[in-house]
C-alpha cells in the first residue's frame, strides 16, 4: 500500500501545521479565539497595552506566545490581565530569576525599552490565572507590576 506524497517528510506541504502569528502595532484586546497564536510586538508607532481575557472570561489551556520584534523596541509594552493574575519564572542574561512573580501573582508584566529582538513571554491560562515563562537577552528588559 502506497502513502500519500504529503505525508512524505520532504514534500514541501505544510497542512495547517504552520504557526498563527499576528503582528501588534498598537493597543490590542485578546479573546479565547487568539489562543495558539504567536505576537510579534512592535512598539515603534509608541506605548500600547495588550490586555489578556479577565479571570471571569478566560479559558481553560488557552495559550498566547509574544515575541519582540523590534531591537531595543520605541516604547514599552504592557501584556495586562485586569487583575493579579499572572504567575510566572523569568530568566534573563544575568542568569538570575530576579523578576520572576516568585509566588506573588501580577497584573502586568511590561516589555522595556532594553528588550532584545527574540525575547518571548509566553502565557497559559489555567485554574483561574495565567502561568507562563518569560525569557530576556537583557536584565530588566522585561518586568512586572
């Protein structure tokens, strides 16, 4: 029995198995149906805030990955959860965790103006917060308030 050529690993055919990625220029409002897309955030028009689904509105394993696109972007960036919310591990270039939630959950977590092209916050939702993982080529780069 033969196989479909697609299914071949070389075939060149993607089948939906490419990732959704959005670029966000400017103040955006995030619902369950962004889950598994990748932001590219680009702040060079000026500051802006991404505001993530409520507790009372968010869904079970939604998930949403952010990536800075600029090098050193204009302006910061805030990713808002309209509550204290977040819990997340942070690791920058100094090898230290130092603006992890460490057991604090935050409402926001802001992308500086230090922040390196490639540096990614990636977020879940679950049991009623967001938990994720945010990884910075420079210390500081990206906070929390």
């Amino acid at each position: 029995m033969s196989r479909a050529s697609y299914l071949e690993q070389n075939s060149g055919a993607t089948f939906g198995h490419k990732q959704k990625v959005e670029i966000i220029k400017a103040a955006r409002t995030l619902t369950g149906d962004d889950s598994g897309k990748v932001f590219m955030l680009d702040s060079a028009a000026g500051a802006y805030s991404i505001t993530l689904p409520t507790a009372a509105l968010g869904e079970q394993g939604s998930y949403y990955k952010f990536i800075v696109e600029e090098e050193t972007p204009t302006a910061a960036i805030t990713i808002a959860a309209g509550s204290a919310i977040i819990s997340f591990v942070q690791k920058d270039a100094g090898g230290d965790a130092a603006n992890s939630s460490a057991g604090t959950q935050i409402s926001n977590i802001v992308v500086g103006t230090s922040a390196q092209k490639g540096d990614v916050v990636e977020l879940m939702y679950a049991n009623g917060e967001y938990v994720g993982t945010v990884l910075s080529g420079i210390n500081n780069a990206i906070t929390s308030s």
